[in-house]
C-alpha cells in the first residue's frame, strides 16, 4: 500500500526540482524588475514613470499661510487674495 517504487519517487524528485527551478525563475524576475525600477528607464513600468513625475528640487517652492483668508500662497512672488486687508501686493 505504501511501497517506495522507483516510478514514485522519481516522479516526486521532478516535481520538487520543478519548483525549486520555478521559484528560482520569480527571483531573477524580481531582482530584474527592480534594477530596472531603480534605474528609472524611461517607459518601462512603474519606475519610468515615478522617476518622471518626481520634481526636481528646483521645481519645488516653499508656501506661506496668508493670514486674512488662510491660503497657502508661494512664499516668493505671491499675489493678493482680492481682500481689502490682504497682506500680499497685486
């Protein structure tokens, strides 16, 4: 009933070896996948993108909170809110 043929177990030494290769095969895609991410190539997949949306530090510009209407205006260059007591010109 629970006899060892050769056909047994050299079917189950196949089956292990399949998936051992299988999983082998995910993690060269997944260290593939993630080089290419954090290279930021150009239309391929999420990491060409991410790395084209995010600004530059010279894009970025600090925002100061007016103090009549509450909104965040740029801290350089900002222009008024249309308020009589606005503090900004313009």
């Amino acid at each position: 009933m629970f006899g060892f043929s050769l056909t047994k177990i050299l079917f189950t030494l196949a089956v292990v070896v399949i998936v051992w290769q299988g999983y082998k095969w995910l993690g060269r895609m997944q260290t593939r996948r993630d080089a290419i991410a954090r290279e930021g190539a150009p239309g391929t997949g999420r990491g060409g993108r991410a790395a084209a949306a995010a600004p530059s530090p010279a894009e970025v510009e600090d925002m100061v909170e007016c103090t009549v209407c509450g909104a965040f205006v740029p801290a350089r260059g900002a222009v008024s809110c249309g308020r009589g007591e606005c503090p900004y010109p313009g």
